[in-house]
C-alpha cells in the first residue's frame, strides 16, 4: 500500500471515530471528559431545561416533575418544595472539582459511590443517585453522590461521580442534607397566622353543636379572655402559658406528611374543630381526627380550611373620622379635603379585603383537596383537654369542696 492511501485512511478512521465517540456521549446524557481541577463539573448542563428530578438512595426514592408546578410525583402529585429543588440545581450546577481519579472497588466501598441499587454491597457503600430529566425524558445530569470528605482529610467537600463513568471527583459542595424520602420534599408550611394577630379562638364538636370554648381579644395587644367558658369552671383562673400555645397554633403551622386521597379517613372521625379568626378578617377551621393507624411516631390526621369576612369598621378610623369632621365644620376647603381622605381611606380599605379575600379563595382550594398528617406535639397546640387550660384550684377550695363531699 502506498504511503500516501495509508495516510489518507488514518485521517479517515479518526474522523470516523471522533464521531463515534461524540455520538456516544450524546445520547448517554452529555457525559464528557474528565473534568480538571477547578472547573465545573456540569458546566454543560442547561438549568432551565430541567423538567423532572429523581434522587434515588438504597432505600427510598423521590421523584419531583413539573407540572403546572412542581409536584412530587411519588406522593399523591403534592407540591414540591421549589425552593428545595432549585437549591439541589444550583448547587450540582456550580459544584468545582477539587481532585479526581479513576474508582476501583475499594474506593467505591469506602466513599459509599456504589449505584443505590447495587446487589451484594452493604447499604453504607451505595451512594444516592441524582438524575435530572428534561420535558421529554432525556437525561440532561446523572450524578451519584458518595460520602463528605472526612475531618482529618480536609475541610468541606463532597465525593461525586459522573455517570456513566468511573472518575471519583471531590467537590467543593456539601450534600449531606439530600434526602430520598418523598415526604421530605412536600410544601411543608401551609399556614403561617402569627398568635399577635389572631382575634378569636373557638372550640366545638364537629356536629355542629354549641362551642365548648371561646376565647377573643378585645383589641390588639389585649390578652385574650373567655367570652363562652366552658361548663364547670366559671371560678377558676385562666392558664396563660396553655392559652398562648392555643394562640400560636398556627405559626409556622407545618406537617409531616399527607395521607392517600384514595385511602384517606372518613370525615366523622375528625371530631374536633378549632376555628380561627384574625384582626383583618381572615380565618381558619382545623378539623382533628385520630392517630395514623400503624405509625410508631405518633403522628395524627389534620384537615384544614381557610376564608374571609369582612371584618367591622375599625373603631379608631371611625373616632378619627368623627373628629375630622368636627373640626373641618367652620372650614369648607378642610371640610371637602376631610371627605376625600375619608373615602380614600375606605377605597384602600375595600381594596385590600379584596386582596385578602382572594388570597384566602386561593389558599382554600389548595388546602381542601388534602387530609394532612402531622406531628403529636403539633396536635396537642389545640387544647381539646378544657382541664388543662385552667390554674389548680387554690387549696382553700379544695378542701371545702373535700368537705361539702
């Protein structure tokens, strides 16, 4: 053969096979050459492609897709902490190499980079998997997370591998928090009505029966006082500490899970609500059912509901407008600039119970398709147990009360 043909056929079989090789990648989810110390390890990925996430552990699995909005796929389609998702993204996106080299058993075993569903390995030496997807199901980053970067080696960082591959990179992130199971990725926080704001607790029976309790505020800033008290204790002191609790149930109100819309309890056991009513006219109705059948952490059945009616005329606008007025009486230009004021003021009155209103529309329809599961701790913040709401009574009572028995 001559010199010449034999040239021309090396030229050809390395075309040929540097297309090979980028068709190869291609259609195994952008995997590339090993990155280099200090570069991104997903330089290439295209963030505002992601449509789907799956983090995959030995054990669980979460798998969060977009919809209208981001829902959790594997639990009932709730919705998916975005803020949650779009800090795993950023953080894989921006992640830099530290060092690298090629795995080996060993090295797998010992930095838990084994696949999750790896047979034959313990549990401790299987990484968590981080799979992003795009509308169409394309893997756009496959990522196995292994085990942080021990003390003694240095500080912070993570080992990660690319997949498919087998280069082992420590990175400059940390992904100790990245959780498989589903619930850990719900919206957690449903309300948030802080205790100073709230105008008035009422307790009743489901069945619609008279309140066992009310408690109201006469004005903001007032410490609350029964308005109905319950049966039996019309001499006994108030308990503040329990009252407050009663108050601030919905602060930061999260739960822990949600239950099966198809094997959801029957609405008869939710036996007690507690409805809430706020300053600006907003309120909420927590509906208490029984403890989740076969949960050894004592977690129990929540239903919630939310609305909004327009509360009366504020006292101090009405006393403001009145001396407005008065003092406007002998002056025709204060008088008339006394008007506008005042219907200003109920405009923007009017408009913002509009807002409040349809924020309230908004939140009810997101809240009355679910029944929630939360925690008992959160659960005994409504006080159902009257006794314990009241001060003992004081010794002198008691023991007229031992004696008239």
């Amino acid at each position: 053969m001559k010199s010449k043909t034999f040239i021309v056929l090396l030229v050809v079989c390395a075309v040929l096979g540097g297309i090979t090789y980028w068709q190869f990648n291609k259609e195994n989810g952008g995997a590339a050459r090993d990155a280099a110390m200090g570069e991104e390890l997903l330089a290439d990925l295209s963030v505002n492609d992601i449509a789907a996430v799956r983090v995959i552990g030995p054990e669980n699995s979460a798998a969060l897709k977009k919809e209208t909005v981001w829902e959790v796929e594997n639990r009932f389609g709730y919705p998916a902490d975005f803020s949650r998702i779009t800090d795993l993204v950023k953080k894989l996106r921006s992640v830099a190499v530290g060092r690298s080299f090629k795995a080996n058993d060993d090295a797998r075993s010992r930095l838990a980079l084994h696949p999750p569903d790896k047979d034959g390995v313990d549990d401790e030496a299987r990484g968590t998997r981080v799979v992003l997807e795009n509308a169409d199901g394309k893997t756009l980053a496959d990522v196995l997370v292994g085990n942080p970067r021990e003390a003694s080696a240095g500080a912070g960082g993570h080992y990660l591998m690319r997949l498919p591959g087998d280069t082992v990179y420590l990175v400059d992130k940390s992904f100790s928090r990245l959780e498989t199971e589903p619930r850990e990725w719900l919206v957690k926080e449903l309300v948030d009505a802080s205790s100073a704001d709230i105008r008035e607790v009422q307790y009743r029976a489901a069945d619609g029966g008279e309140p066992v309790y009310t408690l109201a505020r006469p004005e903001k800033g007032k410490d609350p006082a029964f308005q109905v008290r319950p049966e039996g204790f019309s001499d006994r002191e108030i308990k503040k500490s329990e009252i407050n609790t009663l108050f601030g149930a919905l602060s930061g109100f999260q739960i822990e899970n949600v239950a099966d819309p198809a094997d959801k309890p029957a609405d008869d056991s939710f036996r007690h609500v507690f409805e809430y009513r706020l300053f600006d006219g907003s309120w909420y109705k927590a509906f208490l059912g029984e403890a989740v059948p076969g949960d050894d952490d004592d977690n129990y059945y929540v239903k919630v509901r939310a609305g909004f009616t327009s509360p009366p005329a504020e006292e101090t606008d009405s006393e403001g407008d009145d001396a407005s007025t008065e003092a406007a009486e002998d002056d025709p230009e204060a008088q008339k600039k006394a008007e506008e004021e005042k219907k200003k003021t109920a405009e923007e009155r009017r408009q913002k119970q509009a807002e409040l209103k349809e924020k309230a529309l908004e939140l009810d329809e997101k809240l009355q398709s679910w029944t929630y599961i939360v925690p008992e701790w959160r659960y005994n913040k409504f006080k159902t147990d009257v006794e314990g709401l009241f001060e003992e009574p004081a010794a002198a009572e008691s023991e007229e009360a031992a004696l008239d028995n």
